[in-house]
C-alpha cells in the first residue's frame, strides 16, 4: 500500500505499510535491524478502514480502526530512516525497487483515500509526479469512508457531502479535534488529573472529568499506559530456597507491554538493579528477574496476544524459574552468577508503570493493552496452598487510566 526506500546497499532503509493474510503490516528498516508491527485482527474487505501508522526515531505505533495501538522498537542504535526513492502509493512501477526484507511480493488492488503525512492532507489529483492503472473509488454514500473520528456519527447530506455528530469531548469538521476539558486539576473529579487539557482518571473512575464510577475487584481493564500500584507488603521475599509464584489471567492483542513489574521506586533509574517482571515481546510472555548478578530471560515458545484469556503461572526458587501457560509445558531458565536473592524496594505495578522506560531501565516502554484477572501472588509453589485472587481495587495504592473488564 506504500512504500519509500533508500539507496541500493547491503542493509536498505525503507518504510512499507502492506496486506499480509488479511492483517495490515508496518515494516521499517534502519540499518541495525527491522521493525515490523502487525494488525491484531484481519480487516474486513470491501469496507474502509482508517490506518495510522507513526514512527518516532525508535518507536513505531501502527492502529487499524477502533483497535488497540500495537507499539515496536526497532533494534540496534540507528534512529534516522535514510530515504532515497519517491513515496509509492499502491504499488511501484517495478518490483525491483522493493527490497526482499520489505516481505512484499505482490501489489496491492483496492481503493486508497484521505491520505496524510506528517499531518498534512495529500491530494491524490494533483500532487502525483507519476500513476499506472489507476481509476476512481465509486461510493455508495460519502459515509462509506467512515469519514468522522473519534466514535463521531457521519450524516449523508448530499451525494458528496456528510455532516459529523460528534461524541462529548471532540470537534472539526471530522471530529479530529479534542476540545480541552480541563485546565486543572480541580475540574478533574475523584482524584483525577488535569494533564494537557485532558482529564487522566484515577483507578475505578471514568469520563471525560472522571464523573463516573468504574469499579474493579479482581478484573482489570488497562489502556493508555493505564496501571495500579499494589503494596510490596502483599509479596514479601521468600527466604532464597523457598519458592516465589505469580499466577494470573490475561486477555490481550498488544505485541509490546509490560504485564507485571516489581524494582525501584518511581524517580530512580532502574538500570542494573533488582527487579522481577513479566511482560510482551512480539506477543510472546515474558518472564525477567535480575537478583544483582545477571539476569534470567525465559520466553513462552508461542504468542499469548490473540484475543483470548490465558492463564500464566511464573516461578522463582533462587536462580531457578520457570513459565507455564495454560497448564502446559514448564519453561525453565536461570539467572547468571552466585546471587539468590532478589532485592526490591519499590511497589508492584500491574499493566504498565509510572515513567516506565526509566523505572525498568529500557525494557519496557508501554504498558499492556487488556484485560488482567485473577492475580495471586505466593511464598509457594503452585498447588501447595490455595491461590487467593488479590482484590485489585481494595489493595491498590493508585493508578490510572484502569476499567472494569468487559466480560
């Protein structure tokens, strides 16, 4: 659907937005190493779908739709995209120019519209320098495109012209405009907090001022880098031969996120320190533990983030630990080095953290997108004891941006 490379050499930087089994694929090289970030769910054909796909040095987010924000670091230190070729729409003039790590075989056929870089508009009539096999959309009704943003409701009001029903809090012409709710944190209701116009709501409480109530007990809805705090006194350190478990559900499509994070506390730089944590990489669990001579890293052979609730259990006895999900097969790693206790003065986050890249010194950059249920945390093994599920909300010391799960 688009794509823009540099000059021909052994490692080409190029960006390409493309179909692959239905999903929408963003894939961006740098020259250390490509990022590549996939839609959680395939798009409907013979429909319009709104793509978003940003880079930001590193960082890539790509949104399809109303779906979550898939978010990916590319590898190795190179930030800058070194670009050569012209912006391909649709398809290039010859497949030649795509180079192979670009996983682009075949050109794109359907209709391509609203079309916007950096945030200015392109008029696909006249800013062309060259075009093959090209013709026009036909639409039923200007509403086919899904015109308005943010939840807006479009009106047809002639054969070429709609009219956008806003949703509370947004305007423009298309509804691409979030009108400022606050300007400080008194208009923010139930301990929320005035951040750039907007109300960032404490945990249980939603709305545009935080106006109403969310409650959670044992199932946590995350958004938005949302998270709760818990007490470091629910999880007290077991002795070093002495089992530690962490058991709990998730239902999630992120590819990125930090699940479960335990370190330092919020101001300290996390990297080099003792921490524990699970997390997402490439939809994949993760499970991390650093007891202050190495780290242990033992990731689940299969991805969790379809959609589904699975159920994970991570151990950790000494050096030793292992995952399990859904009751399958253990997966055992071990951490470097002689130390068998993990030293940790902060609070337990659950689905993100505050100042997340410094708190876990790089590891994590955002938080999960999802559901959490069922969290147990225990001085045993599984099995030895009966896991008691932590009431979230009766427990946390703070959070935001956390809701209820749906079902």
């Amino acid at each position: 659907m688009f794509f823009c490379g540099g000059k021909k050499m052994k490692v080409e930087d190029f960006v390409a937005i493309s179909m692959v089994n239905g999903h929408v694929e963003f894939r961006y090289e740098l020259g250390t190493g490509q990022a590549i970030l996939l839609s959680p769910k395939p798009v409907s054909l013979g429909q319009w779908h709104r793509v978003v796909a940003e880079r930001n040095k590193r960082a890539g987010n790509l949104k399809v739709d109303q779906g979550p924000v898939e978010t990916k670091m590319s590898p190795g230190k190179a930030q800058g995209l070194n670009i050569h070729t012209p912006m391909y729409l649709g398809g290039v003039p010859n497949m030649d120019i795509l180079p192979k790590p670009a996983n682009v075989s075949e050109l794109f056929e359907g209709c391509i519209g609203e079309v916007s870089i950096n945030n200015k508009k392109v008029d696909l009539s006249y800013s062309f320098t060259e075009s093959r096999s090209v013709r026009k959309c036909v639409d039923n009704s200007p509403c086919d495109r899904r015109p308005c943003l943010n939840g807006g409701r479009c009106m047809s009001s002639a054969e070429y012209e709609f009219q956008c029903l806003c949703k509370d809090g947004f305007e423009g012409e298309r509804c691409e405009v979030v009108k400022d709710v606050c300007n400080d944190n008194l208009q923010c209701l139930n301990g929320g907090s005035c951040v750039n116009g907007q109300c960032v709501c404490a945990a249980g409480h939603t709305g545009l001022t935080c106006e109403d109530n969310s409650p959670y007990q044992y199932a946590a809805h995350f958004h938005n880098n949302g998270y709760i705090a818990l007490p470091k006194s629910i999880f007290p350190r077991s002795a070093h031969d002495s089992p530690e478990t962490i058991e709990l559900e998730i239902n999630t499509s992120s590819s990125e996120g930090l699940i479960l994070w335990q370190g330092v506390e919020p101001g300290e730089l996390g990297r080099g320190k003792d921490f524990i944590s699970l997390g997402l990489q490439n939809g994949h669990l993760i499970f991390r533990y650093q007891l202050g001579s190495g780290e242990a890293e033992i990731m689940s052979r299969k991805s969790i983030n379809d959609g589904l609730w699975h159920k994970i259990t991570a151990v950790r006895t000494g050096k030793d630990g292992y995952i399990q999900i859904d009751g399958g097969t253990a997966l055992h790693g071990q951490s470097k080095g002689r130390s068998l206790m993990v030293n940790t003065k902060g609070s337990i986050y659950l689905g993100g953290a505050p100042d997340m890249a410094a708190m876990t010194g790089g590891k994590f950059s955002s938080g999960m997108t999802g559901c959490v249920r069922n969290v147990a945390l225990m001085n045993a093994r599984p099995g030895q004891q009966p896991a008691q599920a932590i009431d979230l909300q009766a427990h946390a010391a703070h959070g935001i941006n956390v809701q209820p799960c749906s079902s």
